[in-house]
C-alpha cells in the first residue's frame, strides 16, 4: 500500500498521473505504475523503483494515451518487489474484461477468494492480494463496473481505497473506500483522486472525502455515490482550505526542517535501492 492517483476528464492522464505520484513521493514506496484507457484499450507500465524509473519505462513502451487512468506508488506487503506485484493489476487475462485496479489497504481473506477464484480456473500473475480483488471484480462483472465493484466489496474483509477502470467502459471510472483515506477533486469536466490532498490541489481546490463504504462512479459530466449494497448518498463537496506548500510542508514550519527531519527515512530508502 502507498499512494494512489485516478484522473477522468478530457486531458491526458499520464502527465496528471506522474505530477501526482510525484506529490505522494514523501510517503515512501518501492515499486510504481500506471494504467490508461484509450482507442488501443487498457495499457500498463510498471516497475521497481522510483517514479523516475516509471516514466523511463512508460516512454520505452511509446507512452500512455488516454484521458482515464490510474497511478501508484507502492510498499510491498503481500509479495516481494518485484514488476509483478506492483500495481496497476488486471482481471484475468483470458476471461477478463480489460479491468485493472490499484489499492491501497489490505484483503484479509484474500487466500481464501484466491482459492475460489483459482477453481473456477482464474490464473494470476502476482502474489499480491490485490490482484486477487481484480480478479473477483472480474469475475463479478456483468457489464457494469460500478456493480462489479460493489459486489466484489461486499465479498472482502479488511481496508481498501481503490479505483478501477475497464476497457468495456472507457469513460467510467469507480472509486472505493473503506479504512483507508482516499479523496476526490472536483474540476471542469474532470475528477482527480488521490490518497492525499497534495495530488489534488494544483488542479482544483473543490473536493468530498469518501467516508468508509462508499463508492463512486464517475465520469466528465458527473459523479454519483453509494454505499456498497448500492443505496444512494450524499457526499458533500468543500473547498480544500490548505494551500500545496502547507500540505507538502508536512507540519514542519519550513522545508529545511522538513528534509533534515526526513533525511533517516531518504537513507534508509536509498539502502532499499
């Protein structure tokens, strides 16, 4: 788990994605990755490293096209570091439906889905349990993802903040929360979420906080929010009273402090490699 970024709107993801991992880099992570929707459907770039490494990778694949995608930095927890289990991670690549999400969080009973899922013959590519969330939205998915991912929510115990795409519905994207923070910008025809403000407040000052069990749909136009048993609910859009300096200042009164008391957690990132 680390950091999460989604964008729906009509400019180009990927330079939103990228800006926005990089405002997140503080939390620390060892692994990155992105995803977009565009004409050639769903496409992935992933890698150890830093979000430096990913942007290398992404212009070695010829660059991600789309206005719909979905970014992360990530701290192993299941699985070890590798390109595999970072995140974005995708349904089944035989009976799947173009779907790739990122999560921050942890599925609890993730072996025991995997179980299942693996009988009814799903192959998986990680050992991370949120490739096993992918695979049940996947397997849920009846030409709805917002119900896909309901459904597949109301199977889990444990945190998540998630949003998902799929190639089936190019201009839709669905978020989720429970037990971990997760936030929704609210612009001009586009939606920018994110684990932490600081992805958020250079492109709109207009943003709700989901609360536990929420989910939303979005697209350019609107947005709608629920409960996982898709009752309807109100979130409330606020102005964001905190300025992109206070957020990156972290509590500290001034950047110096800020890196001298950082320079530890630099260290012992660097060791990681």
């Amino acid at each position: 788990m680390c950091g999460i970024v989604a964008y729906i709107g009509r400019r180009q993801a990927l330079p939103i994605l990228i800006e926005g991992l990089k405002r997140l880099e503080y939390r620390g992570y060892d692994s990155a990755g992105a995803g977009t929707l565009s004409g050639p459907g769903l496409q992935v770039v992933k890698c150890i490293g830093r979000v430096a490494a990913l942007e290398e990778a992404i212009e070695r694949k010829g660059g991600l096209e789309g206005s719909v995608g979905i970014a992360h930095t990530r701290w192993a927890t299941h699985g070890g570091v590798t390109d595999f289990n970072a995140h974005p991670h995708r349904d089944d690549a035989k009976q799947g439906h173009g779907i790739a999400i990122i999560h921050n969080g942890i599925i609890e009973n993730y072996a025991a889905l995997k179980t299942w899922l693996l009988e009814k013959g799903h192959v998986f590519e990680s050992e991370t349990d949120t490739e096993v969330l992918a695979h049940l939205i996947g397997e849920l998915y009846e030409g709805d993802l917002e119900k896909a991912v309901q459904s597949a929510l109301r199977e889990v115990t444990g945190a998540y903040a998630i949003a998902a795409m799929c190639a089936k519905e190019p201009d839709v994207l669905v978020v989720a929360r429970k037990g971990s923070p997760l936030m929704v910008g609210v612009g001009n025809g586009e939606y920018v979420v994110a684990s932490d403000a600081s992805a958020i407040v250079s492109h709109t000052t207009q943003a709700f906080t989901l609360a536990d069990y929420t989910v939303a749909r979005l697209t350019r136009e609107s947005f709608r929010t629920t409960t996982v048993d898709n009752l309807p609910i109100t979130a409330e859009v606020r102005e964001l009273e905190i300025d992109l300096q206070e957020i990156e200042l972290g509590g500290y009164d001034h950047f110096m402090l800020k890196e001298i008391h950082e320079q530890p957690r630099a260290l012992r990132t660097s060791l990681k490699g």
